[in-house]
C-alpha cells in the first residue's frame, strides 16, 4: 500500500497529502530502502528515456551522425522547448539528415513559461519541436535511417527499434522482456510497466560499470556523461531535473516521467531509487527525493539549501506572500 509521503501545510494545518511508493536497490537486486509497496507495477513514462537512448547508442548513431554529449542529453531530455533546445534540435537534425516532417511527437506549447509567452507574442505556432519528447523521436529516427528501417514508422509498436527498446528496458532492469506492460505515451511512442523494484534496478545497473560484463559500457557512459554535463539540455530552466543535477551532477543523475514518476542513479555506487506519487502530483517529487537523498547521505543538509525551493517549498498567495509550504514527512527504512 502507498504512504504518506508529503504533506501540504497552510497555517501549521495539514491541507492535503500526498502517498506513494519508493524503494532503493543495488545493482545485485539488494532492497536497501522501501516506503510503501516496491512490487507496485506502473509506467517509466520518461525516466526511461536514458534506456531508450541506450538501444540507439547502441545501434551506433554516435559514430554515424558525430553526435557529442550535448546531442545524446537531447536525445534522452523532456526540454522545455527554450531557444536554446529549439536551436540544438534543429542542429541535431542537420547532423542525422532529416527535418521537422519526420517527426511524429505531435505538437505542445513550450513547457517553459517564458518561451511559450515570447512564442505567443511573435504571433508563432508551437512546432514540432517544442514538444518535450522531440529528441527522444529523433534519436529513434537516427537509429531506424542508420539500421535501413522504415524511418516513417519508427513510432509503431512493432517497429524493429521498438524491439531493441525492449530489450533493454529488460536486461537493465532485470525484468523479462514478455512481463513488460506496454501501452502509448503522450508523444505517440510505445512507453513501458515495470515493478518499481525493476525501474530502481534500472538506474542501478546504468551507474555500475561492470553491469553485463560490460556490454553497455560505452552507452551507460555517454548516457551518464551527457546527463552531468548537459543538465539544461535534460530539462531547462528552472527544472527539477536539471537543478538536481546542475548542483549534484558528481553523484546523481535523476530523469522525471509524468504522472509522479522519478528515477534517481548513483554513478560509482551502482545504486538506484524509484519513485511513483500515488496520485501523479509532481509537486510531490521534489521533496520526497531530495529528502531520502538527504537521509541516504548522498548530499549534506547545507548542500540541500541549494534546492530549497524543491525540498520544502513555499507556497506563495497571489502577491507573493508565503502562506504555507510543502515537505516531506516520512523517515526511510
């Protein structure tokens, strides 16, 4: 069953809750932490975009198209559509041969409030780009044009990148490739169930060096790497994921799939965390991870100052007045 995790607090009174699970393994399967329920089976929504990045690496895009760490970060970000994404992807199209048309994201207004407000006052639509998952599809193109497959279907469940997606999401996650649930996510593409257990497996085995005997080595790198260097590109400003990472990038990585679902790694200690809000409220994400971070001992109570606006964060009236805050409640065990 969830448990509470966070609560939102006005006036010293509760006002509302928020439950969930989450657990923490290592790379051999080890529970070292669990709140609630680790056997709880939902979508990796976009925190499995690291994974699926790893079946075009793999695929060897890198090599064909000179893709550097700022393109692979891309590839595996849910951006916020700024200038400086927008001007990246359309780099990233130059490099792999193909335009905006290929795309089969579908279209939203940029996730970033003042990009959507500069798009809106140009008199400018939202394109292709702007949608959040637009280097995810690019990288699924860049390996289905590299392998010979039908580049206009790239997004169909029995695409043959569909099926190296798969396997992937499999072998990282210790989890068999027919047990996988599978539907459709907003951008259009196959997204992907597993146990919470498994998706902290998952980013477990990204971070440890000698997962497979090295098989994904040089993925899990280029993966990690453009993650630490590349935080704006994974999110933009203002984003959980890139704050995260901006100021603890040395021990974390962390991607972010909607309806309250987070995954955290640690490189060089081969341990993952997994956590799903029972009720999707990303509001929730921010204090519940960087309060078990803060009890792992991953990152030190000054350190979390930096991220106090994700931790316990203040709610604001309509003139800017604190009235309340959100935080966590819970102890790890």
């Amino acid at each position: 069953m969830p448990v509470k995790l966070v609560d939102v607090i006005r006036a010293s009174t509760v006002e509302c809750s928020h439950r969930g699970d989450m657990v923490v393994v290592n790379s051999g399967g080890e529970v070292l932490y669990k709140l609630g329920d680790p056997e709880h089976l939902t979508f990796l929504r976009s925190a499995s975009k690291p994974l699926q990045a790893i079946a075009a690496l793999e695929l060897g895009i890198a090599q064909e198209y000179n893709l550097d760490l700022k393109d692979i970060a891309l590839i595996l970000s849910s951006h916020s559509g700024e200038k400086q994404h927008i001007e990246a992807l359309k780099g990233l199209m130059k490099k792999i041969g193909v335009d905006e048309d290929a795309l089969r994201c579908g279209v939203h207004e940029p996730l970033n409030k003042d990009a959507a407000s500069e798009l809106a006052a140009s008199g400018r639509l939202p394109s292709k780009l702007h949608c959040n998952c637009s280097g995810k599809h690019l990288g699924q193109i860049a390996a289905s044009k590299l392998k010979g497959m039908p580049v206009e279907s790239y997004y169909k469940p029995e695409h043959g990148i569909q099926a190296d997606i798969q396997k992937v999401i499999s072998d990282f996650s210790g989890f068999p490739v027919e047990n996988i649930i599978k539907g459709i996510d907003g951008c259009g593409v196959p997204v992907y169930g597993v146990p919470l257990k498994n998706m902290a497996l998952a980013y477990a085995n990204l971070c440890d060096a000698k997962f497979m005997d090295g098989k994904y080595n040089k993925s899990q790198n280029y993966v990690i790497g453009a993650m630490t260097m590349y935080p704006e590109m994974v999110g933009g400003t203002g984003r959980f994921d890139t704050e995260l990472m901006k100021n603890f990038g040395d021990r974390v990585i962390g991607k972010f799939g909607d309806e309250g679902v987070y995954c955290v790694g640690l490189p060089g200690k081969a341990v993952g965390l997994a956590l799903k809000i029972e009720d999707g409220n990303g509001r929730a994400v921010g204090p519940a991870i960087l309060e078990t971070l803060l009890q792992m001992e991953v990152i030190r109570k000054d350190e979390i100052e930096r991220m106090k606006t994700f931790w316990n964060t203040e709610t604001l009236n309509h003139k800017g007045e604190k009235v309340g805050e959100i935080r966590a409640v819970f102890k790890i065990r």
